[in-house]
C-alpha cells in the first residue's frame, strides 16, 4: 500500500471502501508522463531559488528522469493500491533516492499539480487530434480529386433534389472539419496558461519563480488567480464541447456513406474489410463500423454533459468531485481519434458506382430549378416560372414523361419563352455548369477549390 501524502494527521486507517472508492489510479495514471515532466520543472525551480539545496534538487531530478524513461519505456508498474498517479510517483521516488524526495512538494498542492497534469496532457492531444483531423481532410481530399468528374444526385429533406458533384459533396466535409480543427486549436490558447504555484488555492509564502516553472514546460503565460487556477474545469469543458460538435460531423459522414451503400442509393461499395455479415442472413454486407460511429458519437456527448453537470453544483475552489472529470475526457478524446483513423483508412477503399449514379441522374426531376432560372434569363419573373415548371412536372415528370420528349409546340403551351434548346440544360453535367456563384458547385469553381485545400493541408 503506497503512504498518502495527507496520512499523519489521521489517527486511524481509512476504510478499505473509502480507499477504493477514492482511488483515481485506474484512470489518471495516463498523466504519469506529465506529472514527472511537471516535478522535475518544478523542483529544477526550487534548486534555483534555494528553497532546496542544488545536491538535493540534482537527486530528485535523476530519480524522476529514471521513473520517466520507465514509463516512456512501458516499464513502470503502476500501484493499483495508491491513490492517485501523483501518490504512486512520490512513493517510487522515496524508495529511489530515499529523504531528498520528502522534498519534491514543497510549494505545491495535488490540486495544482493536476491542474497542471490536465493542461499539459492536453496541450498534446489537442495538437494529435488536429494532425488526426487534417489527416482525414487529406484522405477525403484525395477521394474528391480521384473522382472530381462524378455527378450525383443531391437530397434535401431527403428527396431528389438538384445535381451536385460528387466532389463537391466531399468538399462540405473538409469545410466542416477544419472548423472543427480551429475549434480546438483555439481551445489550446486558453489552455496554454500555466497553473502550477497556485498550491492549494492561495498560493504560497515562499519565494517560488512560476515564471521559471511556465517557460520550462513551454506555457504562453500563467494563470492569474490562484482559486480560479484550481477550481475551474471550464477548458476541459470546452474541449468536450469541440469533440462533441466533431463527432457529430463524424456521425453524419458515417450516415451519408451508409445511406450511400445501400442497394437503394447504390452510390459507393465499401470494401468488405471495413463491413461484417449476418449470423442468419449470408446475402447480407453490413456497414457495420459505420453504424458503431454513429452510435458511439452518442457516449461523446454524454461525457460532455457528465463534466457540465460534475461542475455545475460545485462551490468555488477544488472540490474532490473534479478527480471525476477525467473519466469521461479520455473516453471522448480516445474515441474521436478512433473514429477519425477509421475514416482515414475507409475512404482509401471506397469504389464509387459510376454506372448507378450515371442512371440515377437522368431524372429530369433533377432539373427543375434549371429549367426556372433559364426562363428567368429570358424575362419571366421568377414567381411565373416556378409556376410554369410545377406545371410541367405535374403534366409530365408525375406521369413518367420526360420533359425532353417534348417538341417546341408542346413546350410553348407552357410558355412561348420555351424552346427545343431547354434540351442541353436536361442533363447532369450541362446542369452543374450552369451554377456560377462562389462556392457553388460548378465544375471550375469546385477544381479550384480542390487545388486550394490541397495546397492548405500541404
């Protein structure tokens, strides 16, 4: 059983319950890194405000730097029995260097020490999630330009709607996630401030440096207050916030692309290595990774509202329920970087059904919009050529007739503005080139765009 750092002031043992029940070891030991690299920053300090002799500083950073190469190396025995990473590192060290390492916490509290864990810890993973995220920009990136030439049916509401291509599609996603990237980079600013030396919440009487301490571990700066240094998960919170609005983008990805492979749509064939079959059904080709995104999209908002609701109660300045909000930060963060590795591997191996497409957008239905801004440029109002489209959609499209089967006397009965040429707007990719406004999908537009985030994520 490690000591606990707190024990000589208690004349009795803490109940076996209370010891499992308040043990964070199970959890926070993915901080040991952290931790190390935040004492021996901290402990250089001291050496060099005297508060403890060079020779014992010296020590206690070779003992730290000897736990931290275990670590590094997968050779440190984590101590299920001790309370938390902080308490199995300090005992480690005492049975190293033995009565230096009595003095590593002088000047500092658990409660700025995690805090310090926590900032440092994210401050990594914020920076692998971004490369993540850009990683899977690139995979999408690359799906688009191989198959730029594509046109697809859109849907809104889903229903047919208008043509799009396919790249264009793709290029929504590469938009939303870099959104998501800033989000969390701009997270990283606000958590790029450096808590140690906060001690418990008031600080301390001895003549530390924090500004030694913050540009040892490479902080922008430091925090202010000491209360809200120790006392405040609202960064954490944030993070959460950015993992869940990405994991939504990532859940609806996972459902275009399974709306996509079903026999209905028929767009996409996802390879067989990324699907499973059925216990009872062998025809079945299930998109089943697919639907566990989705689903575990679900466990990341729920580890958002357990920390908003962790916090939400809590008086202010540290309070033991916080040991709690790692839990569900490490759930998200894990989870948004498996998600993310899977998309990265899946669209290097769809293959896009071009022949289906091809017959699926022949609907003129696809049309329609097309057919109203072309009498708009002959001088018709736009509530007059809304109503002349649903009229031939309702005479024809309703009745299994193409509108392109109509000669100009069965046109003009619609309006004299109509003519045989309307024939060269009624296909897939007459009608995407007909858009011309920035952003839109037109093939031109849509090619620079391409060559525009290729050269950003380069």
């Amino acid at each position: 059983m490690a000591k606990k750092l707190w024990g000589t002031r208690f004349n009795k043992k803490t109940h076996a319950l209370t010891d499992k029940f308040t043990s964070s070891i199970a959890f926070d030991q993915r901080l040991a890194k952290y931790d190390i690299l935040g004492s021996i920053a901290h402990v250089k300090m001291l050496a060099r405000q005297k508060i403890i002799t060079r020779k014992d500083g010296q020590q206690i950073v070779r003992g730290l730097s000897s736990i931290l190469k275990d670590v590094i190396n997968g050779k440190f025995k984590f101590d299920p029995a001790a309370e938390d990473i902080h308490s199995n590192i300090q005992e480690l060290l005492n049975k190293r260097i033995g009565a230096p390492a009595h003095k590593l916490h002088t000047a500092r509290s658990r409660n700025d020490q995690i805090a310090l864990d926590i900032r440092m810890y994210l401050k990594n993973e914020i920076d692998n999630l971004a490369e993540f995220t850009a990683q899977l920009q690139k995979a999408i990136l690359k799906f688009a330009v191989s198959n730029s030439k594509i046109v697809i049916p859109g849907y809104t509401h889903m229903q047919i709607a208008q043509c799009v291509l396919l790249a264009h599609h793709l290029l929504a996603y590469v938009e939303a996630l870099e959104r998501d990237k800033q989000r969390l980079c701009d997270a990283k600013k606000r958590i790029d401030s450096m808590p140690l030396g906060s001690c418990a919440f008031s600080g301390t009487g001895l003549s530390i440096d924090r500004e030694f301490v913050k540009n040892e571990l490479k902080f922008s700066s430091l925090t202010a207050n000491s209360i809200d240094s120790v006392s405040d998960r609202d960064y954490i919170i944030e993070v959460l916030a950015d993992l869940a609005i990405l994991s939504v983008h990532l859940s609806r990805i996972a459902e275009d692309l399974i709306l996509w492979s079903t026999k209905e749509f028929n767009f996409i064939d996802i390879d067989f290595s990324f699907c499973t079959g059925s216990s009872i059904m062998p025809h079945k080709k299930n998109p089943d990774i697919l639907e566990l995104i989705r689903g575990s999209v679900g466990k990341v908002q729920g580890d958002l509202s357990s920390v908003i609701m962790l916090m939400k109660g809590l008086p202010t300045s540290y309070n033991r329920d916080m040991q709690l909000d790692k839990p569900p930060l490490f759930d998200a963060i894990d989870a948004v970087k498996d998600i993310l590795e899977i998309f990265m591997a899946l669209f290097a191996n769809i293959v896009i059904e071009k022949e289906a497409i091809a017959a699926k957008v022949k609907d003129e239905s696809l049309f329609s919009v097309d057919i109203v801004e072309y009498l708009i440029k002959k001088g018709v109002s736009y509530r007059q050529a809304h109503d002349i489209v649903g009229r031939m959609v309702r005479d024809c499209l309703d009745k299994d007739k193409e509108i392109s089967s109509l000669n100009e006397k069965e046109l003009k009965r619609y309006s004299t503005k109509l003519k045989k040429d309307i024939r060269g707007i009624l296909n897939a990719w007459a009608s995407v080139n007909l858009k011309k406004s920035f952003g839109s999908t037109n093939p031109k537009l849509v090619k620079h765009q391409l060559a525009a985030w290729n050269r950003k994520l380069r």
